[in-house]
C-alpha cells in the first residue's frame, strides 16, 4: 500500500528529477500525453500547463495514490492502472514515466515495446532512481526479513542500447543530487523518513507493527552513522538515470 502523505515527504526534492527530465522533451504540440506512474498527481498536473492542448492522463497502479489524484480538480484524467500491461493508444504523443519503472521487472522489454507502438515522432522520457548501492538501501537489504531487489535499474548505456536498438534517438544521462535534508530535533533521520516512502514499502508491507519497529531501530541506527548531522543538515546523496527517447 502506497500512503500520499509519507510520499509527499521531501516533495521539492523528489519533484527537480521530474521537471529535469520533461524539460528535455521537445514535444510541441502533443495530442495526448500519458503520465505512468503518476502518484498523487501533483507533477502530472505541470503536464497540463505545459501543454494545454494536450489531453492529460495520470496512470497509476495503488488505489490509494489515484484516489488522492483524482480528489484534485484539474484538467487532467487519473486511472488506476498497470504499467506493465500498458500500450499506448493511437495519438499517445508523449509518454512520461518518473520513478517507477524500478518496480516493473523487465521494463526494458516493455520500454523498446513501447518505442515500436508509438506514433511517429511522438517522445518517450522516463526516470528511475540509481541509488541502490547507497549505504541505506545496502543496510536495508541486509536488515530486511524480505528480499529486496539489489539493482532494479540499468544504467544509463543500457537504456540507450535498448532504445536505440528499437530505432529511437536517445538523450541519455546520470546525475547525483546532493539533497541537504533538515535535521530536526525530535524527529527521526530523515534519510530514514525518505526511504520510508519508497524503498521500505515492501518491507513494512511484510511485517507486522512489532517487527516493523525493530527493523526501523536497526536500520536507523545504521543510517545514521553513514549520514550524520553536519550544521543542522544531512547530506544524502541520490544518483537517478534519465532517458528521452524520440520516435
């Protein structure tokens, strides 16, 4: 179960991936643009202003995140939907997927599927987070009663290799953000409160509250000594793979 408000943490942060990706997309004046992995909708909705001719469609597979999407009135359509079983329909001229291929096992597959399906000159832009050999997602694998997926994600290379293969033009790059998270007195680390809303999901999906919390002591304790305060700050360094791919 995806919670909006845990995921809303740290939003102007987890939102400058988004709109540095779709700032690559030289789309002009798209038909219909289609939001995969859309979450609660607010960066979904940015789509609408960039293109206001555009029929807007958030997809997402929780409940929970679509309903919170579709509470918002805006000129944007939200669906519960799976992204793996997803194939564009005909005037489907931009298709933006951010954070959220890392839960789709063989999404490069899908992706060049995709490049074959969409239109002639439409634009594929997607982003996945790289950080799965960062010290809180090692810890956490090695802490967690349930296995979690130890490299999700290609690389940048490999994504273009796939799309290029499929006959795409790639713009493919990596960046590091260094995100300086507050620390706050009383509250938990917040690399913690971040992983929390994504990469801890399945683990807290397995256990029971109990267990949860002693999987969270452990693992805090482990956080933070590899991400300690500095002048009320914690840096967090977060690498992400970015491809735009035009058809």
């Amino acid at each position: 179960m995806w919670d909006p408000a845990i995921y809303r943490r740290f939003g102007a942060e987890r939102s400058r991936p988004f709109f540095d990706l779709v700032a690559r997309i030289g789309a002009e004046r798209p038909r219909a643009v289609t939001d995969l992995g859309c979450g609660p909708g607010d960066l979904t909705r940015t789509l609408a202003g960039r293109w206001p001719g555009a029929r807007v469609t958030g997809i997402d597979s929780s409940a929970e995140m679509i309903a919170k999407a579709a509470a918002e009135a805006g000129p944007v359509e939200f669906r519960r939907g799976d992204i793996a079983g997803w194939s564009p329909e005909p005037d489907v001229d931009v298709v933006v997927t951010n954070a959220a291929l890392q839960w789709v096992p063989g999404h490069r597959e899908m992706l060049a599927r995709w490049v074959r399906e969409l239109p002639p000159g439409a634009w594929l832009a997607m982003q996945v987070p790289g950080n799965f050999d960062s010290p809180g997602h090692r810890a956490a694998r090695e802490l967690s009663p349930v296995g979690l997926r130890a490299d999700p994600v290609s690389d940048a290379a490999g994504y273009a290799e796939t799309l290029t293969a499929a006959g795409a033009s790639v713009d493919a790059w990596e960046t590091t953000y260094l995100h300086l998270l507050p620390w706050e007195t009383g509250q938990e680390h917040p690399v913690l409160r971040w992983m929390e809303g994504t990469a801890l999901r399945p683990v807290r999906a397995a256990l029971d509250d109990d267990a949860w919390a002693a999987f969270r002591a452990e693992l805090a304790e482990r956080i933070i000594a590899d991400h300690p305060e500095r002048h009320g700050l914690v840096a967090f360094p977060f690498r992400r793979i970015f491809v735009v791919a035009s058809i």
